[in-house]
C-alpha cells in the first residue's frame, strides 16, 4: 500500500519529467553524438572491466596543450557517463594511459568548455504544490535519495540530450558542467572536488579565484556500484599517450588540410577575403586577426590568442556591422559574435548586452568555432559568383573562360596584367574582385 509520502514523491518526480519533455526535444538526425562506438575499453590485469570506454577521438585540446576528454567517460552499460569510485577511476585511468584532471585544469575546461545546464531539479514552487515544505529537510532529504535513482538518471540523461542538441553540440566541444568533477586534491589525496557551474552562489569566489565546491566530505567513501546520478569524470591523455585513430571531421565541412596549431585559421582569413572582394575600399582601421602582446597578456583566453577570431571594422558607407553582424550568425562556423554593445553566441543564439568593457561599435569581433577553423568556404556576405573562384580549380577554370588558359600562376599574370592590377600571379582578393567585374561585365552563358 502507498502512503502519501510515495504519492507525493511519484507526483514531483512526474512534474520534472513533463519540465524536461516540455524542453525543445532533440531533432533527428540531429548533430548531438553521444559516444558509443569506435570506444577503447579500459583494461586491468589484461581484462577489460566492466563497460567502461573512452572514445579515443573524443579529446580536445585546452590552452594549456593537455587534452581531455570531450563528455566525461562512458559507462557503456548505461550509456551515459561512468560514475566510479575515486580509486577505480585513478587505477583504471592510469591502465589505459590517462589521469584525472587537476584542478587547475577544470579551471581551464571551465572556461573553454560548453555549459549545459539540465532542468532536472525540483522547484520549490513544485515542492510546495506537492506538499514539501520547500528547503526543509525533509523536502532535501527526499530529493537526495530521489537524485540517484536510476529514473531521475534517466530524466537527467533525456535533458542533457536536449540542451546538447539546442547548443549545436557537435561532439567537438569539451562539456565543461556535465556532473560533479573528480580530481585530485591539491594535498594529493583522492577526492571529488565538486560541482563546477557559472552561478556564482555555488561557485564562488575565493581570493579572487574560481573554485570548485568540494563534495569529498560529503560523498567518501563512495561505494563501488552506481551511487550518484551525476558524479563522474573527465579524462586527462598522460603525455606521450598517442590517439590511435585520427579525429574526426566536422559534419558538413569541405575536406581541407588541417592548418597547423598556432596558425590563424582558415576561416578566419575567409572572412576577410569575401569582405575585401565585397568591398575593396572599405575602412580597414580597426581589422584585427592576431592580439597585440599587450592585449594577449590582458586576455589570455581571447580566442585571437589561437587564431580563431577576427576583428572586422565597421564602414558605415562600404561595410555596414549592423548588417554583417546578422549575417555573421547565421553561418555555422560563428561561436560567438560581438557587436554595438551585444553579443550573440551558439551557447545563447540570440542577442544579449554585452558586458565587457569596449562596447565594440568600431569592429565587430566574430569567434570561429575552433573544429570548423580550417573550414575556407565563403561567408554569406561574400559577393555572388565568389565561391566559384576560391579554389586553385575554380581560378584555372574561370581564367580559361576569360580566354587565359594554362598554368595558373602565369594566366593570374596575364589576366592581373590586361585588368591594371599588380602583377604577382597570386590569387588575392583585388585580384577575385577584377575577375568577378569581368563576368559581370561581359554578357556570358
Ligand atoms: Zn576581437
């Protein structure tokens, strides 16, 4: 027979089911990637153990060149992050060539990493409605025990596939907030350091520097089953670790040489080529790609610092930011877009005040996202008919159109020569401006 108790606990439990199926649901064929194959297994003694992998293309790189796991590692059994005890995690870790982050590190992930933020708590409103009385005991007692139940897991799981989804998670990204982090302690003993997040009444401020709440009291010794719906871990390649498969490409992306590391990235030279082809003699004042020294050492997680942001300035006469602004996120290499005071980002795809301290309304910034960077294509302000002719085939193939056939470089000099451009037989922007005037000027099939 159920009490009341059981009736109310089932009702609360119904009440954040609807709250995360009323979220927008993941789309089919969506691009969320939650890892299940192409996993290495971790072994012990020469035996693999239990379910628990680790996608070895799932890495990414933090600033500090460490690479860590993307989502935390996977519990193939559940498919869903692998809640182990502190010790099996570090043992199992080291087995297959990898360690728990520091806590410096999280600090890192903090800051590069994607936040979601699943809606899977109960609100107090909801409490009250069901006869808890909210904050008390009893009401954190119960959603204690509730929280690591296999059905609240599951409800966990079902909103992080969703807010994955609506954040374009494209397997690529580290998720920075998925469950409580483990690491070691700065004393070197075992611990789980806590819950990571952006809200600053659990995050706080010590000494001026982000901490991590720490849980270690609170959840040691863990036993050896599954305990906790969210407690989990990233993890750390031990250095001369090697991948032994290569990453992946992004979805969608033409096939391109990777640029090397430290190089600006494509995409970013891309968007300032479309924009001098659009407009050759906009203002050029306030373009930036790379950071001054001084601005690296006032920004030292500006994604200039690794390539993968440009500055463009704004002309009002020849190129408008207001305008290249909205275009700018409607492409699908724009992370995160500043402009006139506002800023838009794929983490919070709509636009919202900007609260650094230059407004931007000289240059509108525009950050790549690091695994589209080598990703060359136009931009959408670049002019009709650009695409054509950013290839090496493209060039050769309009140059004969034009009546310049043979080698490229020497028909780029013919053509640079008849159209009164500076002859360097190199492809540049003046030179794809003078060629895209030349189509539009004759009357061709
Ligand atoms: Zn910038």
């Amino acid at each position: 027979m159920m009490t009341l108790n059981d009736v109310q606990q089932m009702a609360v439990r119904a009440a954040v089911h609807a709250l995360v199926m009323a979220l927008p649901q993941p789309k089919p064929g969506g691009r969320v990637k939650i890892f299940t194959s192409a996993d290495k297994q971790i072994e012990e003694g020469g035996r693999k153990v239990a379910n628990i992998a680790i996608h070895e293309t799932g890495f990414c790189k933090l600033p500090s060149g460490v690479e860590i796991s993307m989502l935390p590692v996977w519990d193939r059994e559940y498919d869903d992050a692998a809640r182990l005890p502190p010790a099996k995690a570090d043992r199992w870790l080291k087995a297959g060539g990898y360690r728990l982050p520091t806590p410096e590190e999280y600090d890192e992930l903090e800051e590069e990493g994607l936040h979601i933020e699943p809606l899977t708590l109960p609100t107090p409103e909801m409490l009250a409605r069901f006869g808890f009385v909210p904050r008390s005991q009893a009401a954190l007692d119960w959603q204690s025990r509730e929280m690591m139940t296999r059905e609240w897991c599951d409800i966990h799981k079902a909103a992080v596939r969703v807010l994955l989804e609506e954040a374009a998670y494209t397997g690529h990204q580290p998720v920075a907030n998925y469950g409580k982090h483990w690491s070691k302690k700065k004393s070197g003993e075992r611990g789980i350091y806590g819950w990571p997040t952006r809200r600053p009444a659990y995050y706080g401020l010590q000494g001026g520097r982000r901490v991590i709440q720490d849980f270690s009291q609170r959840h040691e010794p863990e036993s050896e089953v599954f305990v906790d719906y969210a407690t989990t871990f990233h993890a750390v390649k031990l250095s001369g670790a090697k991948s032994t498969t290569k990453p992946e490409k992004p979805a969608g992306s033409k096939p391109t040489t990777p640029s090397p590391a430290g190089s600006l990235a494509r995409a970013v030279s891309a968007a300032l080529r479309d924009l001098n082809v659009l407009s050759p003699d906009r203002g050029r004042a306030s373009d930036g790609t790379w950071p001054s020294e001084a601005h690296r050492v006032q920004s030292p997680n500006s994604d200039h610092n690794r390539g993968n942001a440009v500055d463009l300035t704004h002309d009002p006469v020849h190129a408008d930011c207001h305008i290249l602004s909205e275009l700018a996120i409607t492409d699908p290499r724009a992370e995160e877009v500043i402009w006139n005071g506002r800023i838009w980002s794929v983490l919070h795809p709509e636009w919202r005040a900007y609260e650094g301290t230059n407004p931007h309304d000289h240059h509108m910034h525009v950050s790549v996202r690091p695994e589209l960077r080598d990703d060359a294509s136009c931009w959408p302000w670049a002019p009709p008919g650009l695409a054509e002719i950013i290839t090496p085939e493209g060039q050769r193939t309009a140059l004969e159109v034009l009546g310049y056939a043979g080698d490229l470089e020497k028909a780029t000099r013919a053509f640079q020569k008849a159209s009164g451009l500076t002859v360097d037989g190199d492809f540049g922007s003046k030179t794809m401006r003078a060629m895209l005037d030349a189509f539009g000027a004759s009357p061709k099939a």
